[in-house]
C-alpha cells in the first residue's frame, strides 16, 4: 500500500488543479515568444497523439539542452540494448536536439505540466516500465504520481547544491516523502551523495559525471574549411552559449581587446538561438559588422563578430577558437558544461556563477585547468593573457583533458547500476529518517 501524501503536498496538488486553466494562457505566452510549439500543445496538458511502443519502455525527462547532451550516451547504450526510450524536455531547443539527435527506437515529447490531471494523463498513455529524471528535476507532482504507481524510478546524474539541501530539510516530512519516491539515486558526487542521503534518499550510489563521458562534438568538415579559410590568420576567440546581458559583456571586452589585436574576429554564440535576431541588433548598435551562420553569410577580413546563430554546431565553433568564455556564469543560467570545449581543446574562461557543475569546475579551476574571472571587466584581460601565450593555453587545455579522462567510465557504471530497475525489480525501502519532524 502507498505511503500516505504529507498535508503540504496534497494542497500543492490542489492548487495544480485550481490553476489548470491558467497553463493554457501561460502556454499560449510561451508559444508566441517561441518557448513553445503549438501544435505541440497537448503534451505539456499530458495529451500525445503518438501511440506508446510495443513492449518495455524507458522514460527519461531532461529539462534543457545540457541535460539532454549528458543523457544521450546512456539512451544510445539503451537503445542498443534493444530498449524504446521516450525523452522528455520542457525546452524548445531541447526537443529541436532531440529530433537530430535521438537513435532509431527512441523519440521525444514535451513534459507535462505538474500538476494531477498532466501528469495522471500522461503516465495513463505512456505506461513507463521505468522512469528516470536527470539532475536536479525535482517535481513534487510528478515524484508523487510515479511513487503511487509503483514505476521503478531514478534520478540520474543527480547534484544537489547545499543551500537547495538546506531549503528542503526545512520541511523533512514532505522531503522524506518526496525523496523516498525514488529507489535509485546515481550522485554526481560524494558531496551530492552525502545530501541525498540526509534527504532520506532509498539508495545513493555514486557513479561520477555522466557529462565527462561526452563524445567529442561533431562538426561538418566541408564547412570548418570554408570558415578556417575565411578566418585565413587572424586571432579569434568564441563567448559560447550566452545570456541576456552576457553578449553585452561579450562585447564590450571584444571592444577593449580589438585595440591589442586591431583584426581580432569573436564568434559569439547565443544560448537560444531565437535570441539572434535581438542579438544581432546588438552587434549593429555597438558599431560592429556582423555576419551570420544562419543566413550563410560569408567572413571577410572587415567582419568583427561571427554570429552562430544555429542549433547543434558547438563542435565547428570550438575547433574554430583556441579560447572560449563559456556563457551562463555571469548571470543565474547556473554555468554550462566545459566538456565538449575542452574535448576540442579551446582554454576555458568562465564568470563564477557555476552552480550546475560547480564540481567540475572546482576541479578545474584548482589545477589551473580554467580560468576564473569574478568580474566582466576582468574578462578582456583573461582573453589577453591566454591569446598572447600560446604555450600556456596550451598547458591549460591539457591539464583540462587529462581532468576529463580521468574522470570517465560513468556510463558504464550508471548502467550497470540501472540493471534491477530495468529488470523490474524494486530496491530496498527508504532508511530511517533522522531529521526530525515537520509539515
């Protein structure tokens, strides 16, 4: 028999009812800002118009485009095992990535919204043999719906920060039921691990970072020589995956660095590349001239910045530039995965706000194998230095590498951990929890 639902959850349910018809104008918002697909509406309300496969399948829900790079080694090792896997999102960018990048056998929807009714709607067509959320997806909702099922069900890859561990333990009776919803944990790290389990997790295992097993980005071959021609000699450097506010910053330090290299050429790639039009603008206001990838606009000798304004082209970026400022760390993105950078052997330059990998980047910054700069205005010197010193780029790049290779081989233990829940099999019950007593 399930475990009864703590007085806190079951009004957090009763508002997701109350508030139902409130997702449809906040949809339709989304939608005409392209945060949305319309004709994709009925997946976020728990409605598919695709059939559910025949036989066992694996559902894995991945918030955003990082999530979903970290994920797709394992679902790729899923499906060759012969396994369906349904990928949920909830970003746009996310599903367009699905959609390129998913192997036969497996296919994407959006994630339902959290409340009964999405939720219930869903997992009645679906039928998931196992579910999986990746890294800090914690949706009460959801957990709840999953548990009262009995669906085998894990968090993959999972981190907790301490203050995000401090705020739950604030209310041990709706965290221990909400943490005992999963039979599986699989930590980023011990730190994560030791949290989860003060969470009242069932079982915690640390594998490692699934993003350190990331394949080498692919890039299209006829199109870095027709750029790295264009480029012909000139100094370049990439501010790769940026923010609001963050192409400013971007900017502005290409300004200063371009009276050190007069024929300087920064490649700036937006987060979301639906920005682009707005970020373009930008570009033109602050005096520079502009070409862009997706408009097939070519690089002469009198182009300033290189807009790569497509989706799932990281790897010809990379390659382009010897040193990348990695956006989402000047403001609260969190930060975003160094791997693919570092596996094509671009220095590494981020703002401190890393929180989404903040352990890969304490390593990294501890063996000098990233640079870390505090403040915008320190971002020019940063480029500075590593583009005027090519054998301590180098050096950087390296210790970066080795710091990845060492820590691989995630993959392989996280699936031979998944091994019972896709055999069906429940884990142990959740231990005793020690936290005291609460809502």
């Amino acid at each position: 028999m399930a475990e009864r639902r703590p007085v806190l959850l079951s009004i957090y349910r009763a508002f997701g009812w109350a508030l139902t018809p409130l997702l449809h104008l906040l949809f339709s918002r989304r939608s005409k800002g392209g945060k949305e697909i319309a004709h994709r509406k009925g997946e976020r309300f728990g409605v598919s118009q695709k059939p559910r496969p025949q036989g066992l399948l694996v559902w894995i829900h991945a918030a955003s485009v990082g999530e979903t790079m970290s994920i797709l080694p394992l679902i790729q090792k899923l499906a060759g095992d012969g396994h369906s896997v349904l990928l949920t999102s909830v970003t746009v960018t996310a599903a367009e990535l699905a959609d390129k990048r998913l192997p036969d056998g497996c296919f994407h929807q959006f994630t339902p919204y959290d409340t009964p009714t999405c939720v219930s709607g869903f997992l009645d067509h679906w039928r998931p043999d196992l579910a999986m959320v990746v890294e800090s997806e914690i949706w009460p909702c959801l957990f709840d719906e999953i548990h009262q099922r009995g669906i085998p069900f894990a968090l993959l890859n999972a981190r907790m920060s301490e203050g995000s561990c401090r705020n739950w333990m604030r209310a041990p009776r709706i965290s221990k039921y909400i943490f005992g919803c999963l039979d599986l944990v699989l930590a980023q790290s011990s730190a994560d691990q030791d949290r989860f389990n003060k969470l009242g997790c069932r079982q915690v295992e640390t594998p490692g970072n699934l993003k350190f097993d990331a394949a080498e980005p692919a890039a299209d071959g006829a199109a870095l020589k027709t750029l790295k021609t264009q480029i012909a000699d000139r100094p370049i450097w990439l501010a790769a995956l940026t923010h609001p506010g963050e192409d400013e910053i971007a900017l502005a330090a290409h300004a200063r660095l371009r009276q050190t290299f007069p024929d300087l050429l920064l490649v700036l790639v937006p987060r979301h590349p639906a920005r682009a039009d707005e970020v373009a603008e930008l570009i033109g206001a602050r005096g520079h001239t502009l070409a862009r990838r997706s408009k097939a606009e070519v690089l002469t000798l009198h182009t300033d910045v290189y807009l790569g304004d497509t989706l799932g082209e990281m790897g010809l970026f990379y390659r382009l530039a010897p040193v990348t400022f990695l956006g989402g760390s000047f403001n609260d993105a969190g930060g975003h995965n160094p791997v693919e950078a570092v596996l094509l052997g671009s220095a590494l330059i981020t703002g401190p706000k890393v929180a989404n990998a903040r352990a890969v980047y304490k390593d990294l910054w501890d063996e000098k194998a990233g640079v870390q700069v505090m403040q915008p205005e320190k971002l020019t010197e940063a480029v500075i230095d590593l583009l005027q010193n090519s054998e301590v780029r180098a050096e950087q790049a390296d210790r970066a590498m080795q710091l990845i290779i060492k820590g691989r081989g995630a993959l392989q233990r996280s699936a031979d951990l998944l091994k019972p829940l896709l055999a069906g099999q429940k884990l142990s019950s959740a231990p005793e929890n020690n936290n005291g007593q609460g809502a």
